[in-house]
C-alpha cells in the first residue's frame, strides 16, 4: 500500500464502493467555486407585505380539528425510537395514516428505501408542487434527542392542512408528504435524491423545520460536511526490548490531533473539526502496529470544505511521515451540502409565525447569524427552493432546555405537550407557506429567481469510480 491511501466513497451500490476503496481517489475536483455570498436586496413583499392568506383561518381550523391524531403520532415516534434506516415502526405508522387520508396515494418504501415514503395528494390541475419532508430517527442512546418526531409532526400536519385547503378551494398543483428517514449522518435525503425520488415528483419548493433551545427564525444556516475514517498501520515491537524496530501507529495518529488542535487556530469561525481516537493499541509492551478513529470536517460551503479537507488531510499525512507508519483516510459517502435559505420563502413563514404570536428577530439581522450544524436538507437547498425554520421548544413547565439538541435533556424537552404545541404552531405556518406558493400570483416565479440568484454556481460533485 503507498504511504498515503486517500479515498473517497462514493455515493453508490456496494460494488462499485468495493471499487472505490481498491482505488487510491483524488478526492474531491480542484476547481474553486466562488463563494456566492449573496446579499439580496429585499423585495416589498418580505420587508412590508404582512398581507395574511384569506385561507389562513382554514388552516389554523383544519389543524386543530386533527389535533388529537397528531399528538398521538407525536408521542408514538418519540416514545419508540429507532435508529437511521431501521425507522420501521415510523414509517409504517405515518404510511398507515397517510392512506386513511382522503384523496392522498401513498408509495411505501419510495425510491426502494426500505423506511422512505411519499404521499401525494393532487389538486385540480397543473400548478406548483409543494414538498413537505418528514423525518422520524433517532439517535443511538439518546432516542428522539434531536426532536425529529417534532419535525414528522410539522410537516404532517402542515401538509394536510395545505392539501384540505387545495380540496375546498379547487386549487391545482400538489401537496407531498415525504418521509425522509436516517437524517443522522447517514443521509437518507441525499440517498432519496440519488435515487430521482424529489426530482420524479417535479417539487417546486421543499420545506421541513427543526426544533431548537436557541431562538425561533426561519433562517436555517449550516455547514457543508464530510465524515471521514482514519487508520495508521505501524510496525509491532517489543516496547522495552527493541522499540527502535517498530513504528508507532498511536503516534501517528496523536501528532494528527495534535496538528489539528494547532489548526484551529487559523480556522475560520464557523469551521469545526471534531472526532476521537478509536483504538491506538491494546498492550502496554508492544508498540502500537495500528490506531483508527473517525472526524467530521465542517465548513461554511462547498468551496470552504474542500479547501478545509485538503488542510486536515495534511495533518495526517504529517502524523504519518513523522511517524512512518501508513495512512488509510477514507472519506465516507453521504456529505450534506450547506442549507441556502430562501428569503421569500422565509417571508411568508415569517407573516404566519407572527399571527400566531410568535417574535422573530428582522430578516436581515436574523439571516447573518453564524452557520451552526449539518443537515441533508442542505443537499436538497441546493436543488429547489427550501425553507427549514428553527422552532424553540420547552419543558412542560415551560422552560427552555438547558442544553440543545443531541442531549438527554433536550430529549426529554422534545417530548413535553408545549413542543408539540409549538409543532402545531410551525405545521400552521408551513402550511401558510404551500398555500400561499399555490395561490400568491407570481410568488413561485419570484421564489425560483432568487434561488437562482443564490445558487453556488456548482455544487461540487463527487468523482465516481
Ligand atoms: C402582498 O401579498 C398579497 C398576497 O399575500 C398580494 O396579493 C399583494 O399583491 C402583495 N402586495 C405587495 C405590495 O407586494
Ligand atoms: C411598503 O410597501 C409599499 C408599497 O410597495 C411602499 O410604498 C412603502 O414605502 C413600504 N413601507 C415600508 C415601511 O417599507
Ligand atoms: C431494491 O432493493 C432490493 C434489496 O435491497 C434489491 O434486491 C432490489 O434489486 C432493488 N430494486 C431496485 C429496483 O433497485
Ligand atoms: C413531472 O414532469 C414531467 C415533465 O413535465 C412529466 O412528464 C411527469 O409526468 C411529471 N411527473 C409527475 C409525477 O407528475
Ligand atoms: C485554502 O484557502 C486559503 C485561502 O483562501 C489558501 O491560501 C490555501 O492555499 C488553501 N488551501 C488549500 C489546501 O487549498
Ligand atoms: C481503510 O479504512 C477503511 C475505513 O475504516 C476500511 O474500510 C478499509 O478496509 C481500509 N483499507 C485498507 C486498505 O486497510
Ligand atoms: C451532497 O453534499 C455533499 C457535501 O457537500 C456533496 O459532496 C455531495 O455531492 C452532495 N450529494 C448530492 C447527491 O447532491
């Protein structure tokens, strides 16, 4: 093996994975995309227009006449968590529900992912198709930690309301529901997307949201990611006896950390680099032949993350030369792209968020704010239009949970009565929004040309093997 494997997987069927990693991969293409930092002037419409949908009372009436089967479902996905992919239970009972719904056709197990769905309900014509995603897993250890079953209920219950809204009033273009699973690292809507599901459905715009400890907006900024795997393999010695034979595989990989911790501090605010050492060895006599752990690179975009990548990669390549043991760096498949936001979009979610008495900071401070996280959304961002609102949810007693997401006590939060209120409040905005793309003359068209203005001009793809 050279001294330095550098491999990336890509995004396909097992054998041509088998393939990727035999092959030694430049990993990403070289060309730098320009950061398209655009700063859009505000249109009347997001700065002035609070004109409400006439349909809103509709709305806000449909989704507390369901209120009951939404609470149920709430409480059925939080209370029985399943991890990435193994969403059975989920998927089953949002399928199940869907297909007792009037006028709505459900595939199970769409695009062949065992735990993805779609429901699609068709209004009297031609017209925009307005896309809802669900997602339901969980974390290992920490079940609904990440409050995902909050996020099934908002879109589920924002998808109805949009659809019973298209039914009374004879609106043409569409409602989906999709059910998005294995949205933790594993990238279920990157698979969905490989896999034609969004863009066979011809959605128009996507939407989703996400539940928080920090404040309401509807600006969603993260970071575009890459996970990756390391591996140094080293030579055995005896420690006492004849060390000057081995080659220390725990070094290698503790002058990498160490390079790290040294790059951090040229590393720009919103790029993270974490990870932990997996195994360094498992004698105390014996000079360590192998040592492995995993990392996640975080960046503002595309352009960032793999100019952040390349720097990271060299970290190890040095634990390796100063060391001479081999590197195995092996980027896993399934990166998440960065989440562009829309502002139009986030106009109108705003305008029905606020009726409902809820506060948002001003778009144009609340839309500077520092990425924070990753998500498959980003990827779906950079395709259509899409909006994925922070809600803030709190404890029964009303308290805002002292740690955010991915915690046990944000666990707990996820699951009290006043979040799945504050579903109820973000489902209702949702659904404020489809509406308001299905019946707002000329919003589609503007929504489209401001995603176009914001587009990177080229997501970076992946070099398949
Ligand atoms: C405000 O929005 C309404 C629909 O919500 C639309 O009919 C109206 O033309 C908009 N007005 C302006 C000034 O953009
Ligand atoms: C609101 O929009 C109208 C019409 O587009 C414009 O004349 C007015 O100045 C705007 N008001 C504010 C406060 O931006
Ligand atoms: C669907 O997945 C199954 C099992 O994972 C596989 O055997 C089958 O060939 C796949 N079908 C299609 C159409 O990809
Ligand atoms: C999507 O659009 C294409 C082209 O307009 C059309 O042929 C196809 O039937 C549409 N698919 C769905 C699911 O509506
Ligand atoms: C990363 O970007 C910086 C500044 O933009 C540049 O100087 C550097 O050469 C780049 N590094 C890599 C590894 O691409
Ligand atoms: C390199 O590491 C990857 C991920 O840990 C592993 O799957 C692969 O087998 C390793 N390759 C070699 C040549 O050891
Ligand atoms: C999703 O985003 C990742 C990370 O930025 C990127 O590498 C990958 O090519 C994207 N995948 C698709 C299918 O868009």
């Amino acid at each position: 093996m050279a001294r330095y494997l550098i491999t990336r997987i890509p995004n396909m069927a097992p054998s041509l994975l088998t393939l990727g990693l035999l092959a030694l991969i430049l990993s990403y293409n070289q060309h730098n995309v320009a950061a398209a930092n655009t700063h859009h002037v505000l249109t009347s419409r997001q700065s002035n227009n609070t004109t409400l949908s006439p349909f809103f009372t509709s709305i806000s009436d449909y989704v507390d006449s369901i209120t009951d089967e939404l609470s149920s479902i709430n409480t059925e996905i939080h209370s029985n968590p399943e991890l990435g992919y193994e969403e059975v239970k989920a998927h089953d009972l949002l399928s199940s529900f869907m297909e007792e719904q009037d006028g709505w056709t459900v595939t199970r197990s769409v695009g062949n992912i065992s735990t993805a769905f779609m429901a699609v309900f068709e209004g009297s014509g031609e017209g925009p198709v307005v896309g809802f995603n669900a997602e339901y897993d969980a974390l290992p250890e920490l079940g609904h930690a990440c409050g995902h079953n909050l996020i099934a209920t908002a879109s589920l219950g924002g998808a109805l309301a949009a659809a019973e809204v298209m039914r009374t009033e004879n609106l043409a273009g569409k409602i989906i529901l999709f059910g998005t699973p294995a949205e933790e690292s594993l990238g279920g809507k990157v698979k969905m997307l490989e896999a034609g599901v969004f863009k066979d459905a011809n959605i128009s715009v996507s939407l989703i949201s996400h539940p928080t400890s920090s404040g309401d907006s509807p600006y969603m900024i993260t970071t575009s990611t890459d996970r990756v795997d390391v591996e140094y393999y080293g030579k055995e010695a005896h420690a006492a006896a004849g060390p000057w034979e081995g080659i220390n595989a725990q070094d290698g990989l503790l002058l990498a950390n160490s390079a790290l911790s040294y790059m951090r501090q040229q590393m720009r605010p919103s790029d993270r680099v974490h990870g932990f050492i997996s195994s360094a060895g498992s004698r105390i006599n014996v000079i360590s032949a192998k040592a492995s752990g995993s990392y996640q690179i975080r960046a503002n975009d595309e352009a960032q993350l793999t100019n952040l990548t390349e720097r990271v990669e060299n970290c190890f390549k040095a634990g390796a030369l100063a060391t001479g043991a081999e590197l195995n760096f092996t980027i896993r498949p399934y990166g998440y792209a960065n989440h562009v936001t829309n502002d139009l979009l986030a106009a109108s979610y705003a305008t029905y968020f606020k009726e409902q008495g809820g506060e948002l900071q001003p778009a144009e401070i609340d839309k500077l704010k520092d990425p924070s996280g990753s998500t498959d959304q980003g990827n779906l961002s950079h395709e259509w239009p899409s909006i994925s609102p922070y809600f803030q949810i709190t404890n029964e007693d009303g308290s805002v949970p002292a740690t955010g997401p991915h915690t046990a006590l944000f666990e707990v939060a996820a699951g009290s009565r006043p979040a799945f209120e504050k579903s109820i409040v973000v489902a209702k905005s949702l659904a404020g929004v489809a509406v308001d793309v299905l019946t707002v003359d000329g919003l589609l068209e503007q929504i489209q040309e401001e995603f176009e203005k914001s587009r990177m001009p080229e997501l970076r793809r992946r070099r398949r093997v």
